[in-house]
C-alpha cells in the first residue's frame, strides 16, 4: 500500500519565490531551535526579508508597482 510515509516529501521550487515545501514540516534554525507547522502546504522563505522567518509573507514580491 502506498501510505504518505512511504513517499518522498516534495518540494517545489520557483524562481523568485519560497520554497512550497508539503506538509507537514519541522525545520530547524541556524540557532538550532525548531519550528513546526501542521499546514497540508507551507512556503519556507529564501530571501530571508520575511517578518515571520522561515515562513514565507511574500515580501519577496515588487511592491512598487509599474506603470502600465
């Protein structure tokens, strides 16, 4: 039978974006504290300007929007 444990978890990557990570997930920090979340999907931030570190807050986008 082909049970959640048995797969890989999956990771999605995009260009200019969090990672969409399936949940859920436990990561550890640089300081070695862990936080958790039992969300079905979370978005780990890359770009490190999240007020909510890992989690991602989109505060990667372009907030300047560009005339038309």
């Amino acid at each position: 039978m082909d049970s959640p444990a048995d797969r890989p978890c999956r990771i999605s990557v995009q260009r200019r974006g969090p990672l969409l990570v399936e949940g859920p997930v436990e990561v550890e920090l640089e300081d070695g504290t862990t936080v958790v979340s039992d969300r079905f999907r979370v978005a780990v931030c890359t770009c490190r300007r999240s007020r909510r570190y890992p989690w991602c807050d989109t505060s990667h986008r372009d907030r300047e929007r560009k005339p038309s």
